[in-house]
C-alpha cells in the first residue's frame, strides 16, 4: 500500500558514492597492466576532487551530527587537500625487521626515519617528504611525493601498532611491502589482504647482502613463482640491500701501512627507486584518483552507517517518548472517546517530530493518512486496541458515576477498578503507538516508501518484534511509574 504524501521540503535521495567514478579509472589501469598503453585522462584528478566535493555537499548531516562525525569528515576533507596538493603516499609495510625504515632512509639518501637493533623500533606512523624524487621530474607533474613508515604488523602485544600499519597501508597509494627472504604465511596473508583493497604493491626483497648469489637467486625464483602468485607482477618484485652490513676493507695508511676497518657499503636502492618513478609516471594521476576515491568511497558508506545509527537511536528515543506520553494520557483521561482523538493526535505528533529528525518534513495531512493506513495494517490489534479503549472508558466514567452517587463511600473500590482498567488501557495505546513509531520511521529511512513488502507486512513484523522483545511489558512498567508521579 502506498501511502499519498504532500512532497517533502527536502526530497529523499540517494547520495552520490565517490565508488560511482571508479570504473573509468580501474579500467585505465586494468588497460595498462596489459600490452598496450594507456592514455589517462588529464583531468582523473579534478574528477575525483569533484566527486569528493559532491560527496561531502551530499551527506546533508545536522549540526550534531557534524560534531559526533568530525574525525570521518576531517578525514575527507585531507583527501580533497590531499588531491589539491597531488600528494602521492608511499607506505613500507610488513613485519618487523625486514628493514623498512632502512629502505625509506636509502630512497631519501639521509637517515630520517629511525632504525635500530631494536625489535619492532618503529612504533607509530611516521612521514618524510622525498623532495627530491620529485624535483628530478620524472615522476608526474606537481606530485608531491612522501615517504611513509609503519610499524611492524607481527610485534607481540603490539596490536594498536599494527592498527596503525593497516590503517596508512589503507591510505596508500603505492605499498611497499618489505621482505627480507623467504616469505611466511602471515607476510602471504596480508599481501593477499593488500591487493583485496586494489593497492599497487611493489614486492622489496631487502637485506640481499647477506645471502650467497645461490641462496638469493632461488628465494627470488620462489617469490616469484609460488609465493605470491597471482598477487604480484614478476616486473614489481625488486631486489635491494638498504642497509649493508658491514664489511672488512684495508685501508693504507699516509706511511705506507695497512689496517683493516669495518665499512659500511653503499645501499643498492637504485632499482626501487626506479621502479616506483617508473609507475608514477606511467599511472600516476590514475594511482591517486583511485586510491583517494576508494578511500572516499569507504569514509562515505562509514558516515552513512554512522548518521542512519544516529537518527535511529533518536528516533527510537522519541518513539518511546511518545509512546508512554500516549499511554499515560489514555489513562489518566476518564472522558470516554476524547481519549481516542487525544491518542490520534500524540501519533500524528510522533510522525511529524520523526519526519524531522530523518530531514524529509511531512504536512500534518499526510502525517494522518500514514496513521490510518499504519492502523488498517494493524488489522486485529488496532480494533482491540479501540473497542478496550471505549469499554474501558465506559467503565471508567460508571465507576465515577458510582464514587459520586454514594457519596465517595465507594471511592476506594472505584479507585482499585479505575486504576487497573486505565493501565490496561494505556499499556494497548503506548503499545500500539510505539509500532505504529517503529513502521513510520521504517517508512521515512526508505524514502517515504513500504518497499516490496508493502505497509502491512512491515507493520505486521514489527509487532511481532514487539512481542518478541517484551516491549509492551517495558511499556507497561514505565507507564507505572510514570502514573505514580502523576
């Protein structure tokens, strides 16, 4: 049953996903993981900063509801700023002591980041500008190019750590996923949990000074062939040694002697720096629009999430209100069938005040046609609840005729009947009130729509949740109370 409604003030509507402007550009660089080249659209990063624009314009959110979302909204607001300033993130991500802050410290050609014997030294999320990869140009132009490092994602008792890891991973445009030989099955797993969030993944096997040319040659085949198969290009697993350790070497002396001393050898960086240059120029602005999207796209599903639980919790609170405002109002009213107008107008005001908290204003009109029609589907209990409510009343208006007529010597026993009929009364009206709450709110999340189920199979399941969760003897216990203050 569809139920006539004058049109809200604000149309219910759909927000745009940013996932909606995904497709274009994970075909660009589905295209390009193939043989032929692809051309990418000059403007993808103008296009993913407008669909986060109209991301953020569409949440329609009130101003409570900004507050309890400022850090998911902050968040989208970094990723616009983050396309503004075409920011490209590099993330090092793996398990502790594969080197990864020694990687990050040999592509910046400074030590930055921290390193150490340390197990697990690194222990938040930390950042450097790699300046000067992009000033050579060769990665896209504009691009603002930073370094991330991660703590280790296998540290004992290091679970918020390893939060933090996957969270900037999450962010990532490029992962640099660090290994340091053959790989375990917790290094596999996250990979595979990396390539599920569509991330570009450059396998680094680092420390390769300290295997023989042997050894190194027959983990590199293992990576590649059974490993991570189907997880990486062969192209995309490099080899460097970041931070050698330290050799012997004979240094002459101005007399002529020698002594040896330990050096530390140049890293062999070379080859990863080459490679992630390489993607940034070839896939660069599609990298970034993708991965900000992608991002955008979860923040957006969270806020909905979130601001659908918000208003559901303040409408249930409402709800409940004037549910035992109904039910009280019934009970303490010994006038027979004003009652009733009394109950329609509570509803009525119940549907009004929900229009408002799910931003799509009904007309008073309409707010009683989608009380009648709720009440047909009610079917059964709604004519309980009306013939209780008018034999009730009747009852009610005798045992206060009685009272009066024997001079109150009756008053007792007519308070005793008044006040168990008025409870029963009240806990049928507050009952059916609080469905009849539960079907509008159902009614307004959808769009002013039943959806394929239509009115009476909604208002129907609704009751029998009500009865299954002891609503009604809820209702029945704060209707009580509230008549004792009364």
């Amino acid at each position: 049953m569809s139920v006539p409604t004058d049109p809200p003030t604000t149309a219910p509507e759909t927000p745009k996903s940013a996932a909606a402007a995904l497709d274009p550009l994970l075909a660009e660089l589905e295209r390009k993981r193939g043989v032929d080249p692809v051309v990418v659209a000059p403007d993808a990063v103008d296009r993913a900063r407008d669909t986060i624009d109209a991301t953020i314009a569409s949440l329609k959110l009130t101003p409570q509801e900004e507050q309890a979302m400022a850090s998911e909204l902050g968040q989208l607001r970094d990723l616009a700023r983050k396309l503004d300033q075409s920011t490209v993130e590099i993330v090092a991500f793996g398990m502790v002591s594969r080197g990864k802050s020694s990687v990050l410290n040999a592509l910046l050609g400074r030590d930055l980041f921290e390193v150490g014997a340390v197990h697990g030294t690194t222990v938040r999320r930390s950042t450097q500008e790699w300046a000067d990869a992009a000033s050579d140009g060769e990665a896209f132009d504009g691009a603002r190019l930073v370094l991330v490092d991660t703590p280790g994602i296998d540290e004992v008792g290091g679970e918020i750590r390893e939060v933090q890891a996957r969270e900037a991973a999450r962010r990532a445009d490029i992962v640099l996923f660090v290994v340091s030989g053959d790989m375990q099955r917790g290094e596999i797993d996250a990979l595979a949990e990396l390539r599920r969030l569509q991330k570009p993944i450059l396998l680094v096997f680092n420390q390769i000074d300290r295997y023989p040319d042997a050894d190194r040659r027959e983990i590199h085949a293992k990576l590649e062939d059974e490993r991570v198969k189907g997880l990486i290009r062969p192209e995309d697993i490099v080899l460097c040694a970041a931070r050698p350790d330290p050799v012997q070497v004979k240094v002459r002396l101005p007399d002529g002697s020698t002594k040896t001393v330990w050096e530390r050898p140049e890293p062999i960086i070379e080859p990863l720096k080459a490679r992630i240059l390489d993607v940034l120029e070839s896939e660069g602005k599609a990298l970034v629009a993708l991965n900000t999207l992608l991002l955008a796209g979860d923040l957006h599903a969270e806020i909905l999430d979130r601001k659908v639980r918000i208003r559901d919790e303040a409408a249930d609170r409402l709800i409940w209100n004037f549910a035992l405002a109904k039910g009280a109002a019934v009970a303490l009213n010994p006038i027979p069938v004003a009652d009733l107008a009394g109950g329609l107008a509570v509803d009525v005001g119940m549907i009004l005040a929900l229009s408002k908290v799910y931003g799509i204003p009904l007309s008073r009109p309409a707010a009683v046609r989608l009380v009648r029609d709720m009440m047909f589907a009610l079917g059964a209990m709604g004519l309980v609840q009306v013939a209780t409510r008018l034999v009730g009343s009747g009852v009610r208006a005798s045992l206060a005729g009685l009272t009066i007529m024997t001079g109150g010597l009756a008053g007792p026993l007519a308070a005793i009947g008044y006040g168990a009929v008025g409870v029963t009364q009240a806990a049928a009206a507050a009952s059916t009130s609080y469905v009849l709450g539960q079907g509008a709110g159902t009614y307004l999340r959808q769009g002013c729509q039943w959806g394929p189920n239509g009115v009476k199979t909604v208002i129907q399941q609704l009751l029998a949740q009500a009865k299954a969760d002891s609503v009604v003897d809820r209702l029945r216990d704060d209707l009580k109370n509230r008549l004792k203050q009364s």
